[in-house]
C-alpha cells in the first residue's frame, strides 16, 4: 500500500484522522473516554444513573434496580460460600430468564469467570464445554429442557453442584411448565444461597481479568474458548454509548437512556445480547423487557403497546416481523433504535423494513472474540449488500493482504478484515498455538473477506473459512461432518451452508455411502444427529451421491458443491 493510503488511514492518534472521522464527525463521540472497568463498577454506575427505575420486567414480575443490585450482592455471597475462589469458572445453563443476568452479575461480583451454555447444546457439546473451561458448577433453572440435561451431567461426575432457580418464582410461564426439583446431593436451591451473610470485603477483580469463556470457532471454525475480560466487556458497552447517530437533535445521551426500553429477546448466553442488551441497558439505567422466547405478536405489543424504544435482532426475527399478518398496521413510532446483526439481512428486504418501520435498520458487524463490538453504519451512509459500516470509537480496522496479514491493501481491494481496540479479547483458553494464529502485529484476524472505500465505510463479501450462518448461530461443517461420520452407513461426507429465505443459511449434507449400505432419509439424519450436535447443526438437506469432488490430492472439495448451489440458485432465479 502507497504511503498516502497509509497516512489516510492513519489512527485517531497519528497525526491524521481515518477516513471515517472525517466523512462521518457527527455520528459518534470520538473523543469521548472509553470506560474500562470491572463489571460491579458498572452495574453500580448504572444503579447511580437509574435510582428507583426497573431494570428487568418479565411476564408480569417488574425487578427494579435497587432490588437487582441488592440480589446480586445476596447470591454472590452464596456462591462464595461454595468455596469457590477468585477466577473460578460457574457455567450458566439457562434460557432468557432474570436468573440469568442476576447469576451473570453475581459471578462477577464474587470474583468468578462466567462459561455460556446454550439451551441448543446437544450433550456431548455441554460435555465439551465443561471440560475444557473447567467448569464444576452449574446454574440452572428447572424447566425441562434445562434441569435434566444438567442432572445428567452431575450423574455422569462431569459437574459437581448444580443450582437451580425455581422458574415458578416468577409467574406462570406460556413456554414450558417448570418440573419438581428433586432432593439429591449435589444439587442446591439458589433460593438457599440468598441466606448467606455478606462479606465484609469482595474478592477484588481488575479491568483485565478474564469474566467470560464464550465458545466460539474463531477465525478455523474449529471450537474454542474465547477469554473476555472484564475491560473488553465494558469497553464494548462504552463504544455503543459513544455512538450518537440515533439521537435527535439537541437530544442528549442522559435523556435518551432514562427514556430507553430495551425489547430482550436474543438469547442473553449470546454474546450479542450479553453485551447490546444486557449491559448496555445496566450501565445506562434502561429498561429490559426480557422475553424467553421470539413470539412475533408479543414483540409487536412490546413495539405497539409497550412502548419499547429499543429493538436489537437477528434477521430471522425481523423477516418473521415483515412476514407477520396486519405488520403493515402496526405503530412502529415508539421505536429510536433498530439494530440487525449476527448474520447478514438480505438487502431487499432491509430495504423493506426501512420502509415499514419509517426509520432506519442499522446493520452492524463484531464477533465474539470483540465482545462484539466493530462496526454500525450511520443513517447518512449508503445502503448496499455487504455494507457494515465504520468503526465504533476507539476502534482500528484496516484491510491486509490475504497471502500477508502484515501488509495493508488500498481502499477498494479484497483482504482479509483485522481489527484493534480496547474491546478485542485476551485470546483462546488453553490454545497458545491458535491464539498466536489470529494475530499478526498486535491485530486481530477476523477471518472475513472484504473491503473499504474511500469515505472508511467497510463491506463483507464473504467468509474466509467455511463457516454457515443460521439464524444468527455459528453452524460449522467440520463439527457436523465429524457427527455424520458416525453413522455405519455414510463413507464420506461434505456439508456447505446453501441459502434459506429465512435462516439465511441452512446446512446440507452431501453423502457417498459404504457398499451394500441400504440409503436413508434426511428425517433418519436428523434422527440419528438429535444427541450429537445441536438442533440448528441438524442439516436441512441431504444428497445421497455416488461420489463427492476431489482436488488431485485426494482432499474433498467442498468448494466445488458450493459452486454447484449457486449455479443452481442463479439458474433458478434466470
């Protein structure tokens, strides 16, 4: 890259601003300090903010600050009473309920590191999890897709105390009937652990202390732990309260957040919601309408009824809104602040909802190992398929050369995305190797392809590994592929992710088999996959062929099947 491509793209703290800043001044607070602290500090920052206000309303249970603070202080003295020690490992088991934040923040205030467990999580996968972060407790609530599964676990000697919130606590659920919690050992009521007496002093935590395992396939697509610190956690939540462009004119930032109802419907063990959901609306002193699952009529009456003034999805949610009978009626005026991300939105139909909404969908782009801040596209910026938009203050992103990392490409060429900043993660647990893999010159490798122009508005054009996107999970072949090979029947396997109007990618399997092996349905796949990966793994579709592509070296080509579906799809649309 020439030396004026460089300077052009020069940090905020050389000599000239990125290009970014200076086509788009107004839409952040460049300037502004990040605030990187421990988790307590902001909860107790957003308590000063909030006062008396509610923080979590779920079904018709209304926890207002005062009380979440003073629970989690409460259940973090139990959880040392477990004899646990600072930088332990607890992992949370848990759908979208107020156990969730309340054991998230206890965690931290105890001094511990918090591992996320999906309710998708096929056995083995928990299994997986538990072993590599070293995780020995697990909290739990007892509805019947949570508490069996960690029965299991404690039986099978993989976990040694299980806590279990009773679900019954806070009303009747429309989702699941909770299930007796029986009387065994190893496992304990969280109701029990809110008797112990508080501490006269924390364990004391720093800025830079891991607080969170969150699994992920990185940038190979292969599982692992990535560490979160306390400070990348918060920084996070500080760069998303450093961005003004959703704010009115003369609007200040106090105003905005003492009026801001967030809608919580992503899964809080996902790192997207972890962060724009639950800590940003704590460290405002918002309100969080948590919902345990996607109902698009009661997200409507959240819009409509309630009044939310914040709505963060992934795109499957916001087609099934645009999809949803009557949508055009409904009273969107409520809403200041619509964000999609996860996956890619079909430009088409961002177009639609731009429309139906009467204000703009913000897309954006981050990953789990920037907890996962990156990037938003301000309202002033051109819409196109692939944009992500510009760098969230505080934040470095360049474009290198996919055949050398170390070198810078100019605007408008394809390479591969790195990013810097205060909000990127600490590395992989256990997996130096992998770590070291990742970086190149203190930047992290994204593992996207794309690009940015001259104004410092970047695009994805694809992803440098295989990895699918199925409404707004991580799905990775190399994992499903491993599943698959277990059946007695299957000789080799290749899956790729083809497109899907509302996933945005499904997986589907292609599959020679062995001789003499009798051929089996996609339902018998599924079947058959049900206990070894998670339900959104399961393919979607299945080709039973003769025999897959191959390279001259014997290595299968999943390259070329992609390269078949889309001739297929473009054929189609022809």
């Amino acid at each position: 890259m020439s030396q004026g491509a460089e300077q052009a793209f020069a940090d905020h703290s050389g000599d000239e601003l990125p290009p970014w800043r200076r086509h788009f001044p107004d839409v952040a607070d460049w300037d502004g300090p990040v605030e990187i602290m421990t988790l307590p500090d902001l909860l107790a920052a957003g308590l000063a903010r909030a006062g008396e206000r509610p923080l979590i309303t779920f079904r018709e249970r209304t926890i207002g600050f005062p009380e979440f603070a003073a629970r989690v202080d409460q259940l973090a003295a139990g959880l040392l009473t477990l004899g646990l020690t600072p930088g332990s490992v607890v992992g949370l088991h848990l759908p979208n309920t107020p156990f969730h934040p309340l054991a998230f923040f206890a965690a931290a205030r105890a001094g511990l590191a918090v591992m996320h467990l999906s309710g998708l999580d096929a056995p083995r996968e928990i299994e997986h999890k538990l072993r590599v972060s070293g995780a020995r407790v697990l909290i739990t609530t007892n509805l019947p897709g949570f508490l069996p599964v960690a029965l299991r676990f404690l039986d099978a000697g993989a976990a040694d105390t299980i806590l279990v919130g009773d679900d019954a606590e806070w009303g009747a659920s429309m989702v699941a009937e909770p299930i007796a919690i029986p009387k065994r050992t190893g496992l304990v009521s969280l109701a029990q652990l809110l008797t112990a007496s508080i501490p006269a002093a924390w364990p004391q935590r720093q800025p830079g202390d891991v607080v969170l395992l969150q699994f992920t396939g990185g940038t190979t697509g292969l599982p692992k732990a990535a560490m979160l610190s306390q400070g990348n956690l918060t920084a996070a939540v500080s760069m998303h309260r450093l961005w003004r462009d959703y704010l009115e004119p003369g609007e200040t930032l106090d105003a905005f957040e003492a009026s801001m109802r967030t809608i919580g419907v992503l899964p809080l063990f996902h790192i997207y919601a972890l962060t724009v959901v639950l800590l940003r609306a704590v460290r405002g002193g918002g309100e969080i309408l948590l919902r345990q699952r996607f109902d698009p009529g009661e997200i409507i009456a959240d819009i409509a009824v309630r009044r939310a003034t914040f709505f963060a999805g992934v795109p499957t949610m916001w087609l099934a809104l645009l999809n949803h009978p009557g949508i055009e009626a409904v009273d969107f005026s409520a809403l200041r602040c619509c964000i999609s991300g996860g996956a890619p939105l079909p430009f088409e139909a961002q177009t639609r909802l731009c429309r139906l909404l009467g204000r703009d969908l913000v897309t954006g782009w981050g990953m789990t190992e920037t907890a996962p801040a990156g990037t938003l596209l301000p309202r002033r910026a051109l819409p196109r398929p692939g944009v992500i938009g510009i760098p969230f203050p505080k934040i470095r992103m360049r474009v290198v050369a996919l055949d050398d990392p170390s070198r810078m490409v100019a605007p408008g060429e394809t390479g591969e995305l790195a990013i810097q900043g205060p909000n990127v993660f600490a590395g992989y647990l256990g997996q130096p190797e992998e770590t070291q893999r990742a970086f190149c010159d203190d930047w992290f490798l994204t593992g996207d392809v794309g690009r940015v122009d001259e104004l410092g508005v970047f695009d994805i054009i694809d992803r440098r590994k295989n990895m699918i996107i199925s409404g707004g999970f991580n799905v990775y072949p190399v994992q499903i592929e491993g599943a698959i090979y277990e059946h007695p029947d299957v000789a080799e396997v290749i899956v790729i992710g083809i497109p899907d109007a509302y996933l945005g990618q499904v997986p589907k399997a292609f599959v020679t088999l062995k001789p003499r092996a009798a051929p089996f349905t996609l339902e018998a796949l599924a079947d058959f996959l049900i206990e070894r990966v998670g339900r959104y793994e399961i393919p979607r579709a299945l080709e039973l062929r003769e025999a897959l592509p191959r390279s001259p070296a014997g290595k299968l080509l999943a390259s070329v099947l992609v390269a078949e579906e889309r001739a297929k799809g473009e054929t189609q649309e022809a």
